[in-house]
C-alpha cells in the first residue's frame, strides 16, 4: 500500500538502464532518401501546377 496515496511518476530519466533502446543511440548511417536534383522521377508542383492550367 503506498504511503500517502502517492503515485511514483517518471520524469524522462535513465534508471537502471530504462530508455537505452534503439531511439536513444543517435543515427549512424545515411539516409536513403535522394534529394529531389538527382531523382528523374521526382514530382515537381510547378510543373503539376502548370499542366493542369493549360488543361483548363
């Protein structure tokens, strides 16, 4: 039975070990993703943008 009524609540710290997971180590390799300039199929909205006017 806890004293007082108290609840024990986290405050985000590491203890004993607790929160070490995968989200905690920071990233180590590269992205997959390619920047828009070097992908050849890449959606561009301006492009979009102006066949759907030329459309109406």
């Amino acid at each position: 039975m806890a004293e007082n009524g108290s609840v024990p609540v986290s405050d985000g710290s590491e203890q004993n070990g607790v929160g070490s997971g995968p989200a905690a180590e920071p990233q180590t390799e590269p992205s997959p993703r390619q920047p828009r300039a070097e992908r050849e199929d890449a959606f561009a909205f301006s492009s979009w943008l102006l066949e759907g006017m030329a459309g109406l």
